[in-house]
C-alpha cells in the first residue's frame, strides 16, 4: 500500500464513474413540492448562481472558472439539457443538467439540491425525472461520475438508483477556496492547508 502525497493548497479527491446501460421499467416519479423548469438559453450569472448555490458545499467549482465563452459553449448547446429544480414560490433550490453531445450516451453531468433540502427524499424525485428525460431513444447508456468530495450518500445514492461503478480516479486540484473562487468556510469537511 503507498500513500501519494499532496502539496499544501491542493485537494485530492477519489471520483467513481457509474453507468447505466440498461433502459430502466416506466416508474412513477415520487411526489415532491417541487418543479422542474427547462432552462433553453439560461443567462450565465443565473446558472453560475444556482451552480454556486448546490454545488458550493461540496467545492463545485468547474463552471465558476470557466470564461463566459466557454460557459455558454457548454450550456448553449442545444445537445445539453439544463433544468432548474423550483420550490413552490418559484425560488431555484437545485440543479439538473443532461450532457447528450457524445452519443449514444447521456452523461448526467450536474445533480444536486441545495443543502435545506438534501436527505429529505427530493433526490429520489429528482432521480426519476433525470432518468425520464436522460433515456431518449436513441440512448444506450446514461453514465455520472461522484467523488469523495460529495455527500458520503452520494455513491450509495446513485447505486441505489441504477448505477453500476465502471471505473475510479484520483483527482488532485488547486483548492477554489484559496483561489477565493468559493469562501474559505466551503466545504468544512474537506480541510484547508494553506
């Protein structure tokens, strides 16, 4: 067994990849208050801002360094399928996002909720119309991946609900929260060294 280290300002992660290759049975999409809003065009501070608001607790960071033209490229492209999750008021409380440009796979390529709602069975809901949408005709594999960074029960999670982990990475990055791209106070269970 070897340890690899990492350099202070760096976070090292253990991303598992999961796929789905069969087409799962029509089942009822769980009840929630909640709605799923198709995003065409979404304005790029709005969809920074939700990114931001889901993904914050556990570093997301990718989409907040990206240059507007590199942003727009990705969520623009008519290949790519964004939903934003709306409670009852209308307030934007998470984060759907399809990425069909590689066919025949779909990747699930952001899923999340903001953090009030997590561990309350809004992701079970939100399973269900990610793997209605995702599941197109012409789709032979609906693959995620997840890190360790994530919520501990977001593996779990995701075999629970159809996933079948293909392959594991490690990723060591600079950490966004001394770049001052997320607070320093982002993510408490991953700790800072600076």
């Amino acid at each position: 067994m070897s340890l690899t280290p990492v350099e202070r300002g760096q976070v090292a992660a253990i991303v598992t990849h999961l796929e789905m290759r069969d087409r799962p049975r029509p089942a009822p999409i769980p009840p929630a208050p909640l709605r799923l809003v198709p995003w065409k065009e979404p304005k790029l501070d709005a969809y920074r801002a939700l990114f931001r608001r889901v993904g914050e607790p556990w570093l997301w960071f990718s989409r907040l360094v990206m240059d507007d033209a590199a942003l727009a490229a990705i969520i623009h492209d008519p290949t790519v399928a964004i939903h934003a999750v709306t409670d009852p008021r209308g307030v934007e409380v998470g984060l759907l996002e399809l990425d069909f440009r590689s066919p025949p796979d779909c990747e699930l390529a952001f899923f999340g909720l903001v953090p009030d709602l997590t561990g309350k069975g809004f992701g079970a809901w939100l399973m269900a119309q990610a793997k209605t949408l995702a599941w197109r005709k012409d789709v032979q594999r609906l693959w995620v991946h997840t890190c360790t960074l994530d919520s501990p029960a977001a593996l779990g999670f995701y075999r629970k609900h159809g996933f079948t982990p293909f392959a594991r990475e490690v990723e060591i990055f600079a950490d966004p929260r001394l770049a001052g791209i997320l607070p320093r106070d982002a993510a408490p269970h991953v700790p800072l060294l600076d």
